[in-house]
C-alpha cells in the first residue's frame, strides 16, 4: 500500500512539473530553430545531414536563429562551425547557438544493460525536457531518431519535425527473432532460447506500438531512403506527413578526383564508424579469404579501415579489429584511420579501386556512395538502401556489387582486383553518374521543398 501511495505521489509531481514546464516553455518560446542532436561529434552520416539541415534553414529562411542541443559540453558556436567545414566541407552562413545538455547519459546504451532500447527511448524523453526548459524554440527538429521526444515537444508548443535515418523498430528485426537468427541486437543466450525469443517478441511488439504512436506526433517526418520510408510508414501511420529525402553525399567534391588508379598496390576501402552493426571484422575475413585465393602474379591488396569512434566501446572494438587482423595475419596489408578530417578523407579515397560495406539492412548507406562518387568501385551488403536505392544499374552498366557472405565478399574483391583497367573504369564512371542522385545540391532541394510549407506558418 506505502509504495502504491509512493508510486502515486511521485507521478503526480512528474506530471505537475511536465504541465509547469511546457505552459513556461510556450509562453517563452522564441523563433527559433532547435535541432536535437546530443552527439555533434559522431563523425558519421548523421552529422553531415545536421550541417546541412541547419545550412538548409539558414537560406531558406534567414530570419530564423538556428540553435543545436548537444552533450558536447567543449563545443561552440564558432567549434560547430568549423568542424562542420572541416570535416563535411559544409560551409554555414552563421554559427549556430549551442544550448549544453547535462543528461545525456541517460541516452546511452551503457545505461541499460538490458532493455536497452525503452530505456533509451525514455531516457531521451528526459534529455528533451532538460533540452527544451532551456530554449523552448518555435520548430522542434530531430536529427538523431529519438521519436519519443516528439510528443513533449508537441507538449511545449513547438511544430515537431524529423529528419529519420531508420525506425527504432522494424519489422524485419522482430521476423529475425521469430528465426531466433543471431545477431548484435539478438544476442546468442535469446536466439538459442525459445521462451528468451518469445518475451522478446511480446516486447518488440509494445515497442512497436509505442513507437508508432510517439512517431504520428511529427508534424513533418523526412527518411533517407525507400526502404526507411516503407518501414516508417507502416509503423507511424502517417503517410501523408512522410517525405523521402536522401541525404547530402559530396558527390561534387569527390567526382572531380581522378578514376585512374595506381596498378602497384589495390587498395580497399571501408569507411564506417567503429561500431558492432557495421560488421568490420566480416571484412577482415572476407579479406583474408580473398588473399589467400589470389593469382601469384598479382600484387597483394591493401584495406584500409577508416572510422571515428564515439566511445570507450568504439575505442575497444577498434583494438580487436587490430587483434583480428594479426590473427588472421593479413595485419600488413590493414591500415586503420580513426577519426581523420574530410581532407584526410578525400585523399584516402581517391586511391582505392573498391570500398566495401557490410552494414545489414543498412537504412540508406553515404559511404556507398562516397565511394561511387570517388570512383571507387562498391562492395555493397545486399539489403535495405544499398539494394533498393543505390547499386543498381546506371544506364544499363553495372555500378558495383552486392554480398552477404564472408565467400561473396571475397568474391567481389577479387573480381575488381582481376578487372582489366577498361572494364574497371567502365564501371567505375557508371558508379560515378549513379551517385549524381544523391549528390548535396540533391539533399538541399529536395530538404528545402519539404520543410517550406512548415516554415511558411511562423505565426505562434
């Protein structure tokens, strides 16, 4: 009975102070544009859309003040700025305001060693409401995917839009634990357990429906990709507030490197963060495996990993990608690059023949095409974007390759490392022409359409 009361009391108080803080919050909202995006220094996909989100307001309408709500507690107006130039080449018009947030902990998968993603998804509930008591501003703007957000933002009167990158929760990760498949986020003590596999299912399945509701809530929802759309529209329900924008790739940047490659050493990019989806440690194998059935006339390849890491696990998964290739003793041949500039970056890609990816159901897939664009002939997983929007056939040539397997991986890199030079540059300025639709000019036309019918209602 004593926790019942306690229970009780300490949910009146949660929802007394919710109802004080939006009603102060929408009586001191400014005109202002609020981007929620907690880790302005992931260096991935995420962030160059940030820039250039925040770019896009900037000239469409200029008299809105721009503001980023980041755990980063070191970073700046004039920091933010600079490393979006320096690391995405994205140039602002104006530094942003930079409003500090204190919880974030409270979003990070540490915290929750299980139920990780309701813990998360609550958790960023909370880091919205230290967010938003701080500056409250007219046009509430997600980059980061924290759907449960959206239905306070609402709360403290603010227009809720959404750039999302892929749901929460999809349909395909609730059929792979039916198929009790074992994967990063299905790990082997549910997968090899009936009962394990059935909770689970009932709780991705609350999940979904929670997700669905908290995700109706936007006003404007923007996805990266068709197969993020179809899953998006599906779970949200709103098909109407849905709009299919793929993000800013520097197709401009990269097209004017050169498509000849050196001929002495092939080199095979991977560029992606250091983290557990991204399944680098099925490159190394399907490296080694492409090694050992090389031709003896022909030189040994080099890959070259290329990645930022967020944190402590990032930094550790990168050390055990170190240990991986000295066991499969291809360590001479890898090279790993953590955290380098956009100019570092360049420089990499414009010596490789290949890049390779290996993301499942890798909602939209940049470094792809990052590498179609340098002319780097892609490794793709056969799945989600890279199959439905991005390698596929550019005025009847082929544009790269698809994979699942460590043997197709394998495959794939030893055909482009045997390709006679024609037939690689063929493909090559195929790939190149293919990732024109994806270019920048591409995002922000496309952005700027999407959110103008939004922005065009400025009244309070």
């Amino acid at each position: 009975m004593l926790i019942v009361a306690v229970i009780t009391a300490f949910s009146a108080v949660a929802v007394v102070g919710i109802c004080f803080g939006a009603i102060n919050g929408r009586l001191r909202r400014k005109s202002a544009v609020g981007f929620f995006h907690p880790y302005t220094n992931d260096g991935g996909g995420g962030e160059r859309v940030l820039w250039c989100a925040v770019r896009g307001i900037q000239e469409e309408n200029p008299d809105l003040q721009c503001l980023v709500y980041t755990g980063d507690h070191d970073a700046t107006p004039q920091s933010l700025t600079t490393r979006a130039l320096d690391r995405f080449g994205v140039s602002l018009l104006s530094p942003p305001l930079v409003v500090h947030l204190y919880k974030r902990k409270w979003i990070e998968e540490t915290t929750y060693p299980h139920f990780t993603m309701i813990g998360q998804s609550l958790g960023s509930v909370y880091l919205a409401w230290e967010a938003l008591c701080k500056f409250t501003p007219l046009y509430y703007f997600d980059t980061s995917g924290y759907a449960f957000t959206y239905p306070l933002a609402r709360l403290f009167g603010c227009k809720v839009i959404c750039y999302t990158h892929y749901p929460t929760i999809s349909s395909d990760m609730l059929s792979r634990v039916r198929q009790r498949s074992l994967m990063y986020n299905n790990d082997a003590v549910v997968a090899k357990s009936a009962w394990l596999s059935r909770c689970k299912i009932v709780y991705y399945t609350f999940f979904s429906f929670l997700y669905g509701i908290v995700g109706s809530c936007a006003h404007l929802a923007m996805v990266n990709s068709s197969w993020t759309k179809s899953h998006i529209e599906k779970l949200w329900g709103v098909p109407d507030r849905i709009k299919r924008v793929y993000p800013p790739c520097d197709t401009s940047g990269l097209q004017v490197l050169p498509l000849e490659r050196s001929a002495e050493i092939p080199v095979i990019i991977s560029v992606a963060q250091f983290r557990p989806e991204k399944a680098h440690t099925l490159q190394l194998e399907a490296f080694s495996a492409a090694i050992k059935r090389l031709d003896s006339g022909l030189p040994k390849p080099k890959l070259q990993f290329v990645g930022s890491c967020r944190n402590k696990s990032d930094e550790e998964r990168l050390q055990m990608l170190e240990k991986k290739a000295i066991e499969l003793n291809v360590n001479e041949q890898v090279e790993f690059y953590k955290n380098v500039t956009y100019r570092d970056l360049v420089g990499l890609l414009a010596g490789a023949v290949a890049g390779i990816h290996s993301m499942t159901d890798e909602h939209f897939g940049i470094s792809v095409v990052e590498y179609m664009a340098a002319g780097a002939i892609p490794i793709a997983h056969n799945s989600a974007g890279p199959k439905m929007d991005i390698v596929l056939e550019e005025d009847g040539q082929e544009t790269g390759f698809l994979a699942c397997t460590v043997e197709e991986y394998a495959d794939a890199m030893l055909k482009i490392i045997r390709m006679p030079e024609m037939e690689r540059l063929k493909m090559a300025a195929a790939a190149r022409r293919r990732a024109g639709r994806f270019s920048e000019q591409r995002f922000s036309d496309d952005f700027k359409a999407a959110v103008r019918p939004i922005l065009s209602h400025t009244s309070r």
